[in-house]
C-alpha cells in the first residue's frame, strides 16, 4: 500500500521561552502539503523557516496549534522523515558508503538488507565510484550528495531539505538543484526545502511559501505552473520570470531586499 506523505500544518504558533516574555518564532501559520509535492519556504534570516521544519520533525513542540504528518499528530521526534542540512556532517572515520548506513546502523536496522539501497542511492546521486572514498577525499557538493543519500536510506516518507546548498560554490549549487529535481521526480517523495535563493524555489517547487519577518507568518502563496523537468532551461521560462519579478517584489516591499 502506497504510503500517505501529506503533511498539515494548522495554526501553528511557536515562541521559545515564556508564553508572555519570551521570543515569538512563528504565529498563526497553517499549509496542507500534499502527498508527493514539493513546496519551498523562503524568507527572511530569522523569520521562523528553520524553526518551522523543527516542529514538522518533531525536535521541537508547538506552543499552539497542531501538526500531522502521514495523518498522524506529531508529538514526538518522527522516525519517517529524512534532513538534510545545510552542512553535511559526515564522519571522518566512515567510508562514504558506511556514512550512509549510518542511520540504518543508529536505529538498530539490518545493516546487510539496507546496503543494496544505500549503493543503488549514491548511483542515484553520481557517487556510485566514491562509495569507498573517505570524507576527505570528497568536493564540497560531493559530501552533500552523500548526506541527501543518507536521508533517503531508510525510504521515509517526507524528505526535509534545510538550506542544503547554501554551503556551495554557484556552479556546483545549479547542478544540485537540477540532481534534487530528478531525485525527486523518481521517488514522489514530499519535500520541504528552505532556501533564501528566489531562484532555487521557483525552479524546483510545486509551490512557493513566502514568509514574512519575525514571528514568521505565510505572507504569500505562489503555484508554480511549469513543465517538469525544468532542468537548466528553466530560467528561460516566462512563468519563472513573471513569479521571480513578483516574489522579489515583496521583499523590496517589505525592506528586505533593497534596490
């Protein structure tokens, strides 16, 4: 049975510290991502993004509000999902392939059963003759391949992507973005990516969320109505054009961008 990858987000507010005193992150947000969408969230540094992927996942509560994943509430750190950060926080000690188990390694899994999938993943990503190359021995988008491998190694349902490319040289970033559009394209996993790049948001995404400065609020909802795969054509889209004009308009609107 095909598993559900929706995720609900309703009313959702969030302050660190005291209810009355303390620093409030998010407030009133609701978003219904729906099974195998990819829908990023960009914003101003400060604005709740990170924090928002922190209560889908479960690693921090909601002060109000509620939030399901697979239909199911979320009240504790979710096993189901896969993160990929912005660093990816390899071992120095692990092989790349054994860098990849890792997680299988930590949650007590069958380390011989999950090996197939975890080479068949880093053929996926271009790393298929780097399994048995250390760290060291990797570029900068090469690591982060391995680390977007690890996340998917145990087959989650939804695939939480924290800035991962903003650690990368232009070049190596545009050819990321066009891997994460095929990777994603051949699992129908549902993603959330968080980025500050316009451009990343628009090419990769189903939708864009907008949010607005702290607390963090959706300012602004974008469908983004394009053919897949966009590839590295895609800037030369009249819908991109039109709905990068639009978002960089409200951050100039807004003060956060400034001409």
């Amino acid at each position: 049975m095909k598993k559900d990858k929706s995720v609900q987000i309703a009313n959702v507010t969030k302050i660190y510290g005291h209810p009355q005193s303390g620093v409030k992150a998010l407030s009133d947000i609701s978003l219904l991502i729906k099974d195998g969408e990819f829908v990023s969230i960009v914003g101003p540094s400060g604005c709740g993004k990170s924090t928002l992927l922190r209560l889908v996942s479960g690693l921090v509560p909601v002060t109000s509000g509620f939030i399901t994943v697979a239909g199911e509430k979320v009240t504790e750190p979710l096993t189901d999902v896969g993160i990929v950060f912005q660093q990816p926080i390899l071992l120095d000690w692990r092989n790349i392939l054994d860098n990849v188990l890792f997680q299988i390694d930590m949650r007590g899994g069958d380390m011989t059963a999950a090996t197939p999938r975890a080479k068949n993943l880093l053929e996926k990503v271009g790393l298929g003759d780097f399994m048995m190359k250390w760290p060291h021995e990797l570029s900068g988008g090469m690591k982060q391949r391995a680390a977007i491998a690890r996340s998917l190694v145990h087959d989650p349902s939804l695939l939480i992507m924290d800035e991962p490319f903003g650690a990368l040289d232009a070049l190596t970033r545009e050819q990321m973005r066009v891997d994460i559009e095929h990777l994603w394209m051949t699992t129908g996993k549902t993603v959330i990516f968080i980025t500050h790049s316009i451009d990343e948001a628009v090419l990769l995404s189903d939708r864009v969320v907008v949010m607005s400065q702290r607390p963090g609020t959706i300012d602004h909802i974008f469908e983004v109505d394009m053919p897949r795969p966009r590839g590295l054509h895609g800037r030369r889209n009249s819908i991109f054009q039109e709905l990068n004009e639009k978002i960089t308009e409200i951050f100039l609107n807004r003060g956060i961008l400034k001409a």
